[in-house]
C-alpha cells in the first residue's frame, strides 16, 4: 500500500486508492503493441532553442 501524501484529503485518497492487482490479472496483461498494433509509436518532436547556457566557477576551499 502507497503512503498517502499529507497535501492530500484522506476523504480523496480512499476514493482513488485501489487494490493491488491479482495474480489472475497479471497474467492476462499483454503489451499495448500487441493489444494494438495500429497505435503509433512516441516520437520526439523537434528540441526547441536552448535556453540555458553552461557555467562554469571556481570557489576557493573556504566556501
């Protein structure tokens, strides 16, 4: 059992927390591809600009 964060209302967690799953349904699981072959696979679109730009420092041991 997942430990409920303390942001969330006890009365919110009863209502979405589930069991764990059976064994029964773990093996009748099988992969999406399989499932659904016709499911395009996740691809990445194109990297934006960058928008960070590497530094470098140096501290003194002090520090």
């Amino acid at each position: 059992m997942q430990h409920k964060p303390d942001n969330i209302a006890q009365e919110d967690w009863d209502e979405v927390a589930s069991s764990a799953l059976s064994d029964d349904m773990l093996a009748r699981m099988k992969p999406v591809r399989t499932t659904h072959p016709d499911m395009p696979a996740r691809v990445r679109g194109p990297q934006k600009a960058p928008v960070k730009v590497p530094v470098a420092i140096r501290l003194s041991p002090e520090m």
